[in-house]
C-alpha cells in the first residue's frame, strides 16, 4: 500500500511531524509499536481511583513552549490550559525532607560565581561547567542531584548547553501549564486530525530504501510504501531501522546511548498523607533520581506520585517501601501503585558533533529522523526538531 508520508513513532516528535506535514497538505499514516499514543507523555488513569491521574512522564509545559503552544493554536486546545498551582521541590537526603536550599553553600557559590564570565557552556559537561561557576561542594550537595532529578539519569556527564537554553516566553499564557486530564490531551488533540491516521500495536521488522522513497515491513507480513519517511523513535530503534545504505546516518546514530529509568507511581487518600504539598523530591543518596507530585492540580480525595528510580536498584516491593518511607506514608495505605518503563537519552558533551554528522548523511534524503536527543529532552526540544525536519523534507512542496 502507498503512502506519501509515514511517521514511525507517536511520541511528540512523531505526532509533532504528523502535525506540520498534515497542515502543509501531506496527509500522514503514524505507525506506533506499543497500545498506546504519547510515548513519555503517559497521563496515568488508576484503574480504582475514579478519574484520578498522575503524570508517569513529562509533567510541566512552560509559556517559552513555542512550537507546542503554536500547535495547540492551531488546534484551538489554548483554552484548555490550566496553570499548574505552585510548589516547592524538597530535598531527600540522609533518611530525611529539607529545604532546597539546605544544600547551598553560600560562601563557596559567592567566591566561584565571578568565574561565569569566563566560562563557556561548549563543551562543557554539566559537572565541568556548574561545578566551576557555584563551587564543588555546592555541585556534589545541590546541582548534581538536581540535574540528576531533572534529567532522570546520572548528569554530570551531560552536555552543559542543552540545559536551561533561553526561549522567549508567552505572557499571555500561563508560565508553567498542565490540561485538566492531563499533559495526554496533548497527543490525544493531535491525533483527532482528519489528516493523521494513527496505528497502534504495529511491530516494525525492517525498512529499506525504495528510490526516494521506503518500503516499510511490518511484523505482521504487511508492507507500506512511502515517499517520505519521518523517523522519531529513540535512537537505538532508529540505529536498527535505518536503511542499510544510510551507513553514515546508522554510525552517527549508534553514537547516542539511551538511559533506563524505573518508574512507580503510588496513590493516596489525602487523609492518610500527612505531608504538606509539595511540587516533588531531589533525592540525593537514595534509589530514585527525583519524586514527581500530583499536587499542581490538587484532587479532592486522592495524592499521586510519580517516583523514578535508577534501574535495577530495588525490586517492586522495596521501591514501594522507599517511596512509602520518604513521603512518611504507610506502605499499606498506598490505594493503587504502578511500575511504568522510561527511557531517555543519555547525551553527551560533543553531542552537537553526532548532530552535525547525522544531518550531513541526511541532506538530499526523503528521509527525516526527530526525537528529543537533537536538541535536549524536553518536549519544546523535541518539536523544534519535528518542525525542522518538515521543512527540510517538504521544503519544496512549502514554497510551491
Ligand atoms: C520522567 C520524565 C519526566 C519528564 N518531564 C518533562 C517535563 O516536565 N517537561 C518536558 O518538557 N519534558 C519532560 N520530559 C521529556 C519529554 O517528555 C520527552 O523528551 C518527550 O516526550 C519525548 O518524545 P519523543 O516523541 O521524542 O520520544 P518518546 O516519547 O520516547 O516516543 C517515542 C515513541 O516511539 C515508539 N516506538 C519505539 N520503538 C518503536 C518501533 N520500533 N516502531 C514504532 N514505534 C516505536 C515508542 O513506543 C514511543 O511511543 C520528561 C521525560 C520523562 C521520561
């Protein structure tokens, strides 16, 4: 069967992708390997909580979301933003909740701070450049689990420029924004379009190149033919689905490693938390990398949390338990729990190099490869990547 655009993947990027071609006039077919839409856009229904959710993924939307917010736009989904209520984060450490700011050591952030001047984020791992600019000790006690918490992953490795990249922000809307059913609305609205048809639950074995175009093959014994093809799997999928003769594209892609991260989500009755809310936890010597709350949107008779542990660490039981222990909660009074698979780029400093390489063996090709490890991971990363590869690949077709 032919297609003129098939999108692997319906994450952001992928829906993203099918979002730009749909409204340039490319009707696109997006082919998805798992049951559902969103990839780490997971609003978690517990199955006996009514309709309680908490996010098992991406959580928070920021008014310097361009991309997002001009796709919501086109959507009409703007009014259905809701600002998320603000919260504190708290830090875990040593068996006990503190401030944020516990780990802060003034005086050795006052004496480094005047190296900012000198220092530049190229090149630069995260643990190289903050470690330098607030002190050691305030990178070992503070910053290196934060970026841990924020990325999901040991940091200090990362590339210190896809972190905290300045975007211009949208007064006229909410500075950090959630749905009421959750960031899921977002993939869901995208996937409505007449133009976008979406398969779930397809297994890809193989795709070869076929002219220009591609010739998909699916696990199932099908095979679909397109003349453009948009790639926004993680890039150890990718490696593997590329076309044989793309060898350079496949070696530059082989580059870029992927982290596991372990998630559980745990749900409470707000009578039997007692714990004030909060927006989540940094841990710094515990299992899980961060702890995510529910409390932006508080819910009547339900608390949620979304804990990400490092792989392997503790079995479902103990993760239950440490997750019980720093929320002061009892184990038994946990309602629902869930154990939920992550994954995430493991990028690193460099990166921008493996980009470069990747987008030469690109040039010319009806083929476009997104996902949040171009940029950053975050979901505005993500689509500034889509929104690029579309007009790379139907740049002639744009200003036709
Ligand atoms: C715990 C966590 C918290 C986060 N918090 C935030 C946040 O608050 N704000 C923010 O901006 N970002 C956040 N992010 C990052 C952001 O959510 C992700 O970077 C982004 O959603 C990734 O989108 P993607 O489409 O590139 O990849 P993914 O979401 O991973 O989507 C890839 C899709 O490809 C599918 N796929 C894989 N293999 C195949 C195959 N062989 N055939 C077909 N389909 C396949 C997958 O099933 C998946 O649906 C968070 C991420 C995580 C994990």
């Amino acid at each position: 069967m032919d297609f003129e655009h098939i999108v692997v993947g319906a994450g952001i990027s992928g829906l993203g992708a099918a979002h730009f071609a749909a409204r340039a006039g490319v009707p696109t077919l997006v082919l998805e390997r798992s049951n559902r839409i969103g990839g780490c856009i997971n609003s978690h229904q517990f199955a006996n909580c009514g309709d309680f959710w908490t996010e098992a993924g991406s959580h928070t939307c920021f008014n310097s979301y361009g991309t997002l917010i001009s796709i919501l736009e086109d959507l009409d989904q703007l009014d259905r933003l809701t600002p998320k209520a603000d919260g504190s984060y708290r830090l875990w450490r040593q068996d006990q909740l503190r401030p944020v700011l516990s780990g802060l050591h003034p005086l050795e952030a006052l004496i480094s701070l005047p190296r900012l001047a000198r220092r530049s984020k190229a090149d630069a791992s995260v643990a190289d450049y903050y470690g330098a600019i607030l002190g050691r000790r305030n990178y070992r006690d503070l910053l290196g689990p934060a970026f841990q918490a924020l990325v999901c992953q040991p940091a200090d490795d990362y590339p210190a420029e896809l972190l905290f990249r300045r975007k211009p922000r949208r007064k006229d809307i909410a500075r950090k924004f959630t749905f009421p059913r959750g960031l899921s609305e977002i993939p869901a609205a995208i996937a409505r379009q007449p133009e976008i048809e979406v398969r779930t639950a397809q297994e890809i074995r193989g795709i070869v190149g076929d002219g220009n175009g591609f010739r998909i093959q699916l696990t199932a014994g099908d095979e679909l033919r397109c003349d453009y093809l948009t790639l926004a799997v993680p890039p150890d999928v990718a490696a593997r689905l590329l076309p044989k003769h793309l060898t350079n594209a496949k070696a530059a892609v082989d580059e870029i490693a992927m982290a596991e991260i372990e998630t559980l989500l745990v749900a409470f009755r707000v009578a039997d938390l007692d714990l004030p809310a909060i927006a989540g936890l940094i841990s710094v010597d515990d299992a899980f990398y961060s702890a995510v709350s529910r409390d932006f949107l508080p819910d009547e008779q339900y608390r949620g949390f979304a804990f990400h542990f490092r792989p392997g660490a503790l079995d479902a039981e103990a993760q239950i338990g440490a997750a019980c222990h720093a929320l002061g909660a009892r184990p038994a009074d946990v309602v629902e729990n869930a154990h939920i698979g992550n994954r995430l780029p493991a990028l690193r400093k460099g990166h921008h190099r493996t980009v470069e390489r990747l987008d030469a063996a690109l040039a010319g090709t009806h083929l476009a490869i997104t996902g949040n490890w171009f940029y950053g991971v975050s979901l505005e990363d993500a689509l500034t990547r889509s929104r690029q590869e579309h007009q790379r690949l139907f740049s002639n077709r744009l200003n036709g």
